[in-house]
C-alpha cells in the first residue's frame, strides 16, 4: 500500500521520477522498486518518501502511548535455556 501511495502522490504533486529521486538520495531503481511496493527496499526509504511527499501523518498509523508510557520496572523474563539451567541438555 506505501508503494502505491508513493506513486500516486508523487503523480498527483507533478513530481517526476528524477526529482523524487534526488530528494530521497535514492536511485531511480530503488524508487521503482519503493513504488512498486517490493519488500526488499528498506523501511527507511519508504518512510523518506513519505515524509518528503508529506503524507506520513495519513499512511503510518500513531503508535499507541502505553508502548513508552508503562512503568520502567517491567522486564522480560530469560528463558532457562539464557539462564544456563538447561546446558545439561542442549547437546
């Protein structure tokens, strides 16, 4: 959905591929590959070309305030296998 976000406001802004590209400091394959939605350009130059085509705010959805919100005390617990409790059994 980025990919085809991507393309059609960079068509809508009467943004050609060249500018784009510059803007990004991507390669004009890389802008294809980000416009066509593929999976194996990085995040980060999706959320470039978001940013920079000023649709961020509508295509990433707000992340919720109990992610950084919640009391520091809380920890994950380690696995007995990362405590070391288990090496009798490993091999």
């Amino acid at each position: 959905m980025w990919g085809k976000c991507i393309h059609a406001q960079r068509l809508q802004q009467r943004i050609t591929a060249a500018d784009l590209c510059t803007r990004l400091g991507v390669s004009r394959t890389t802008l294809r590959r980000l416009e066509q939605g593929d999976p194996s350009a990085g995040v980060g130059a999706y959320l470039s070309a978001l940013l920079t085509l000023g649709v961020a705010d509508q295509a990433i959805p707000p992340l919720v305030p109990e992610l950084w919100q919640r009391s520091q005390g809380q920890r994950v617990k380690l696995s007995k296998h990362e405590k070391g409790e288990d090496d009798a059994e490993y091999f």
